[in-house]
C-alpha cells in the first residue's frame, strides 16, 4: 500500500511542482516505501530451525508464520545415500494447502498437501500423507558437506498441524542379482539408483509384484535433477511401461553417459491404464474423491543382460538349422541325378505309344507294375466296380479330342519354341461348339484328369505364371510402406521412451542398435531361407520337366499329373514374404500392424488350396486375377475386423452372412465345375431343380464325393459363422486365419481320402514328408499357443504373459514357433509337391479328377 500510495503522488505531482519531483522530496517516498515493505514482513514470523535426520517435527503453520527447517547433509562422491523427506497433515478442513518447498544446491523440490492428483475426466484425488525422494546433486569432492532447507508456508489464516520427517535412505543404490522390496503408493513414488559394474554393458530391471492392482508405472530416467516421479509428470523423460504384476526393461549403457540411471516406480491413481475398472464420474466438477488404500509391494532386481556371445551362438545356431536343409536337398539331387542317368541309357522311341511303353517296360519308372485307378473298383459312390474299357470309352474319344493322346507330338515338340505371348487362353473358350463340349465333358459323373487338361499346355503355363508375377508385385509394393512405417514405430519407441507401444516379450527381447527385440526378428530368417530354397527346388524340376518336353518325353506329355510350376514360385515367394513382414512385425508388435503378421498366411492358405484343385483340374482352376481378388477381401475384411469388430454386433453380422454366402456360391462352383450361371434366371433354375428331383422324383446328388466334401465344408463353415457370431472373438485377425486352416486342412484330408479310394498310392518320400510335417506342425502350435504377449489386452496385462528365454537364453517360445512353423511350411509345401508321384507314369485318362 505505501508503494502504490507513492507511486500514485507521482502522477498527482505531490512529490513535487509543475510535473518534476525534487531530489529531497524523492528520497522521502522511496524511504517511506522501504519502511512499509520492512513492516509487511516484520509482521509474518519466519523462524528458521536446525533439524536432524530420522526426527519427527510436529509443528503449526498459518499465514503469520514461516518456519524454515535447515538440514545439514554430507555427500560423498564414492558413496550415494538417498534422502526422504516425508509430510503428514493432522489437521483437516483446512481452506488453503500448506506448501513445502525443498531447497538444495542445485534443485528445488516444491509440493502441497493435500496433494492433488488427477484422473481420467479430470477426476481429482487428495493425498494428506505425502514421501518423496530427493535428487541428489553430483560432487566432484571426495566429501563434501551441503545444507538444504524445507519451508514450510501456508495462506490459511487458521493454524494447520503437521508432522516432518527427513531420513536417509540406506539401500538407495540397487545391487545386482539382489531383490529389494519396497512399498509405493500415488502420493508416495519411489525411485532407487543402479551403476553399471566393470563389464556389464546391458542390464534388465524386472519389477514384480503380487498384487494386480493398483496399476503402477516402472521408469529408467537418467541420474539428473529433477526426478519425474508423480502420476502426472512420470512420462516426460527415459523410458516408461504400466505394469500390473509384471516389468521389465532392458537398458543399455550406451544410454546413460554417467553409466548409472534411477529406477522410478509410481502408483497410479487410477487403473483404467491397467485394464481396471473406471470409477464412477463425479458429480460435481470440483468434488473431490477418496482413492482409499492403493499401496503397492513391489520387488525389483537388475540383472545382467546377455553378451555378444550369445547374440553370435545364436545366430550360428539358426543359420545351422535352415542351411542343414540345403544340404540335404542337395544330398538327395545328387542321387536323384545318378538314377536318372542310369533310366536314361534306356531311350524310349518319340513316337511309341504309351500302351507300348507299358508293354514294353512291363512296369512303371518305381520298378512297380502300373495301376489303374479303376482295377482296385474302390472308387464308385455306389459300391460298385466300373471297368477301365467303360471309363475310357466316356473319357477319350478320337473324335472329340478330349486327351492328349491323339495330339501331335510334332506339334507338342515346336510349340514349345513359341512365344507364349501368341497364344491366349480364350482362343477356345469363345467357341459356342467347344462351350457345348465343356457341358458335355465337365457334366459326366465320373471326370478323368484328361477331360480338364484339355487346353494347351502353353495357355495354362501363361496362366499360371501370372500367379507368380502378381505375387512378386504385390510384395513389393505391401513391403515397402510396411518397411517404412515399422522404422517409424521403432524410433518413436526410442524417442518418447514409451515401452507400452509395442507388445514384446520383455523378459526375452534382446535388443541390437535401434532393434528392441532382435532375437524376434531373427527368428523369422527360416521362413527366407525355406521359401528361396523351394523355389530352387521348383526351379530344378522345372527345368527337368521343360528338357522332357523338348525331347516328346511321352510321360512328361502324356502321363501323370500335369505339372504347372506357377503356383509353386507363388507359394515359394509368398513362404519368404511372410518371413519378411512378420520380422517387420516383431519389429513393434501391436494391433494395428498384425496385419502384417497375416496378410501372407491368407495368400499361403488360399494358394495351397488352388494348387490342390488345380492339380486334377488345371482347365477350371480360378485365374490369378480372380484369386488375389478375393484374398484382397480377406485382408480387408481383416483390417475392417481388428479396427472395427471388437464388441461391433453389426460388423459381426454383416461378415457372417457374408461368410455364408460366400461358401454357398463356392460350393456351387465346385459342384457344377463351372458350369452354372448366376444371373437372373438363377432361382427359377433352382426352383425347377428342387420341384424334378424332390418334389417329382427323390434323386440322390450326381456327384456324391463332391457333395460329400462340400457338404461338410458348409457345416464348418456355417459352424464358424455362428461361433463368430455368438462369441466375437477380439483376435479377429486369427479368427479368418483359422477359417482359413480349417478348409485347406478339410480339402486335404479330402484330396488323401479320394487318393486312396481311387486305387493310387502315396510314395515313400510323399509319406515321410507327410509325418515329418504333423509331428512338426504339432510341436509349432504347443509353443504358438504359450501366449507370451497379447495385443488383445492393455500392455501392462500382456506383460503378465512375458516369460524368460528357453533356449540358448536368447529365443523364447515365439521364436521356436518361427522355427517350427517355417519348416512345417516348408514340409507342407513339399507335400503338395510329391504326394502325386505315383502317378507320373500313369496315363491321365486313367486318373480320376475329384
């Protein structure tokens, strides 16, 4: 009041006359004004104490007095102590918080009490009890004696009792390999200090605890002041994950330029960031809520991280696994080459026939007598027996060509020097003469492998390269952005320090430069390496059948499965794509870039079924374009279900009706091989179908395998339908990818059934890679179904999955999925390739299409 009683004369010239203030009368008012300031602060009452450590203060503050407590505090440069300082407020009611203020050398630590946290909504939480670790300032001396001061100051007019406390902390600094407990709550966080020992490079700091809730949050911050370490302020600086039971981080020293760090824990005051329930919305904007008890017992030890050793044992123990394969194969092309030199001192003469050959051989290339589908009778629906003379007086016919049999192979032998490029696939299919065949021939009841491979081998080979043009497409331009964006997960990670966006295995994640979890990336290397060598296989045969070719090879021509290798090198790249992305994936796990973990296993699933199909029906099988299509709306439909499905009932029903939908026109499909129209006449041609053959006359289906197989593809598929229906599972990623395993299995168990049924036989090779691929395939799904991590919960409840690592101490158990999984690929792959081996020597008009 007397500076600004001063201040105003100035500008009413009662200091002086005509608008200048004389020397004299200048020093009067500043003297006045130096006299009312003494006066304010004579009449507050600062009183300052010399305290002691472990000594409880109890004590009154009101706004007429100010007490200062001043402690006197040695620090030594080889020893580190912490020091707490502790608030208790006795009184309540009070209308103005007390505030106290720690002053130390280099760092001032201020709060009030009661102490207000908020929460979600701006939900406001008093804490009276308050404990917090002060930061210690480094010293250069070997010991050096510093004072700090706790003032204590209030705006209330009323006395306010309180209780002080400074004590040391004797087991601030953290051993390694030692357990230390200790108890946290939002009002009273700790924080404890780790120093990298001689030799140790990389450390993990696991937090335990007992107690799900309440939700804490585990930090790394560097040794400098202030230390972050309130609910509000915890995620400004260092690294920082929630945690429920579980934390773990692993620090590196190349971080902390000091080679020590602080381990911070805080309590948060809500759970919400947990998984834990939301407590209710205040009623009024400003009331104040109890949180009641949420102390904590947390235990924390440091451990030694891996060394580089390990990281080079276990890169040499994946390299050995994936390259033993190579070797192997090479091993048996070796053999595989010494017997076909020995078959080819015997020549078949070009134009012999194959009934000649088979006469003239008296067995087949195995050393076997040749058998026909048709001697065994096995493959009738009515249990019947049909001869071979019935079957192939229906299936081959000079006059209509339906085979290869009556084709020049003079032609055969010089188209093979044309260019794929003049001849197109609708050069037959325009025709209305060759439309009517197609009713004929694809209508019998009983199909032989030569009534679908009518078309000329270059228009399918032309076809069917296209699947591995667009795949390679495809890859290149999917990887690229996917490249590219997890680079941006990564070193977000690494700038803001948030551990929560990425779900890893944190017990097991071995970081290498900008890598947090190397081991998981490495691991994926097997699906690169047994994806490029069976395309080296593929390649091999390739040419292998192409050098038949040119030579009119009458078994490469005439005889066994037709082999179109398109679908193989689409296989083959896709196995190396989903290695590629799912490492890009482990990169930084989350729900939204799973996608890129199974956008791959889709086109592999969906290109194992089409190779199955193509093999007995290589004239009908769907185009490249038609099937990557449809695999582009399964990963739509992916992206739609991770994003929108959780818990969406409309997103759920709109795909299962989709779902059905799609099986039935699919069923369709197969059923008619083709040949059925869906226009505008479609429900009247049902409708006549439905009155002559169950109204008018109870007729069995034409087809019974197919319908056998189509009808069990339909219950599962309507069975999943409803499943997804009724539970809504969150992971809908691996909901399609199941729906997609279940039908590919389906038609395989299919496909070996009818091999059997129909009299042929599977080879040695075909059936040791088929157990070796089971028993493989068994082991991967135990160790995929360990769950070490899930996106599907909040990233402190993942964590309570995280295990140690099992093998090497470098891979966990989703590595040894990577492992098995892409060997168990690789086997399957080979399965497909062998298990109709038996009858490369078979006429095709012998060999029954289903």
């Amino acid at each position: 009041m007397v500076l600004r009683s001063c201040w105003k004369s100035r500008h009413k010239n009662s200091c002086g006359p005509a608008g200048w203030i004389r020397p004299a009368l200048l020093w009067f008012c500043v003297t006045q004004c130096v006299c009312g300031i003494g006066a304010v602060e004579e009449s507050k009452n600062v009183v300052q104490k010399d305290a002691e450590f472990d000594v409880t203060y109890n004590d009154t503050v009101t706004s007429q007095n100010q007490t200062i407590y001043a402690f006197n505090h040695t620090i030594s440069r080889n020893k580190t102590e912490g020091v707490r300082v502790t608030v208790d407020v006795l009184s309540r009611g009070s209308d103005s918080p007390i505030l106290f203020v720690v002053r130390q050398k280099q760092a001032v630590l201020s709060f009030q009490i009661p102490l207000i946290l908020r929460g979600l909504y701006q939900r406001k939480y008093p804490y009276n009890h308050v404990g917090r670790t002060l930061c210690q300032p480094p010293t250069r001396a070997r010991s050096e004696n510093q004072f700090f001061f706790v003032d204590v100051s209030t705006l209330s007019s009323q006395g306010t009792n309180y209780q002080l406390r400074v004590s040391r902390v004797e087991s601030f600094t953290l051993q390694t390999d030692t357990k230390f407990s200790f108890t946290a709550s939002p009002s009273q966080p700790q924080y404890f200090k780790y120093v990298f020992p001689d030799g140790v490079d990389t450390v993990i700091v696991k937090v335990n605890s007992d107690m799900t809730f309440p939700c804490s949050v585990m930090s790394i911050q560097d040794v400098q002041c202030p230390v972050y370490d309130l609910d509000n302020n915890v995620a400004f600086i260092g690294m920082y994950q929630t945690m429920t039971k579980k934390g773990a981080i692993t620090v590196q020293r190349k971080d902390f330029p000091s080679n020590s760090f602080y381990v911070v824990i805080v309590v948060k005051t809500e759970d919400e960031a947990c998984g834990g329930p939301l407590r209710f919305y205040p009623l009024q904007p400003d009331e104040l809520i109890d949180a009641g008890n949420r102390s904590k017992l947390i235990d924390v030890v440091v451990t030694p991280a891996i060394s580089s050793e390990v990281y080079v044992r276990g890169m040499l123990f994946i390299l050995g696994i994936f390259l033993s394969f190579y070797l192997l194969v090479l091993l048996m092309t070796c053999v595989e080459n010494k017997r076909l030199k020995k078959r080819e001192v015997f020549q078949i003469p070009a134009d012999m026939s194959p009934a000649e050959t088979a006469s003239l051989l008296g067995k087949n290339g195995d050393g076997q007598t040749p058998a026909s589908p048709y001697e065994y009778g096995s493959f009738a629906d009515n249990g019947s027996t049909l001869s071979s003379e019935a079957i192939t007086d229906s299936a081959t016919s000079t006059d209509n060509n339906y085979g290869y049999i009556e084709r020049s192979l003079d032609g055969v032998g010089r188209c093979r020097h044309e260019s794929l490029s003049s001849v197109e696939e609708d050069d037959y299919d325009t025709l209305d003469d060759i439309n009517s065949d197609k009713n004929i021939v694809r209508t019998k009841k009983y199909l032989c492998v030569s009534d679908l491979s009518r078309k000329d081998k270059r228009i399918l080979s032309k076809k069917y390269q296209i699947y591995f043009w667009n795949i390679a497409t495809i890859a290149v331009f999917y990887a690229l952005p996917v490249v590219q964006l997890v680079i941006t997960y990564q070193t977000v990670v690494n700038v803001t320090g948030n551990q929560d966006i990425c779900y890893y295995n944190f017990l097991c994640a071995h970081p290498l430069g900008a890598l947090s979890a190397f081991n998981n990336i490495l691991s994926n290397l097997g699906y690169v390496l047994l994806g490029f060598l069976f395309l080296l296989i593929i390649l091999k045969k390739d040419i292998v059948h192409n050098r038949a070719l040119f030579r009119n090879d009458l078994n490469a021509l005439e005889c066994g499965i037709p082999k179109h290798y398109g679908l193989y090198y689409a296989m083959g790249t896709a196995l190396m794509m989903e290695g590629l992305l799912s490492a890009c994936y482990h990169v930084c796990p989350n729900y939204t870039n799973f996608q890129f973990d199974t956008s791959f296993m889709y086109m592999i699933a969906g290109l194992c079924v089409l190779k199955l199909y193509q093999k007995r029906h290589p004239d009908i099988n769907a185009s490249a374009y038609t099937a990557y299509a449809c695999l582009a709306g399964v990963i739509f439909f992916s992206v739609l279900g991770v994003v929108f499905g959780k818990g969406n009932t409309v997103f759920w029903i709109v795909f299962s009706v989709i779902h059905i939908l799609a099986t039935m026109l699919l069923s369709t499909q197969l059923y008619y091989m083709g040949r059925w129209r869906l226009d505008s006449g479609i429900m009247r041609r049902m409708l006549n179908i439905l009155y002559t053959d169950c109204i008018r006359q109870c007729s069995g289906p034409m087809y019974i395998d197919r319908m056998v197989l189509l009808v069990l593809g339909n219950i599962i598929n309507w069975s999943l339908a409803a499943f997804g229906l009724l539970e809504r599972p969150n992971d809908f990623a691996s909901y399609l990818l199941a729906i997609a395993i279940c039908n590919l299995l389906l038609y395989f168990a299919f496909y070996i059934i009818m091999k059997l049924r129909s009299g042929e036989r599977i080879k040695c090779l075909a059936l040791v890679c088929i157990l070796f691929t089971a028993v493989v395939w068994g082991f991967a799904l135990f160790f995929f179904f360990q769950g070490l991590s899930t996106w599907q919960k909040t990233p402190a409840e993942s964590r309570e999955h995280n295990r140690d690592c099992i093998l090497l101490s470098f891979f966990d158990d989703h590595d040894i999925w990577h492992f098995l999984s892409s060997i168990a690929m690789f086997g399957s792959f080979l399965v497909l390739l062998t298990m109709d081996d038996d009858l490369d020597t078979v006429q095709r008009d012998k060999i029954l299409a289903f």
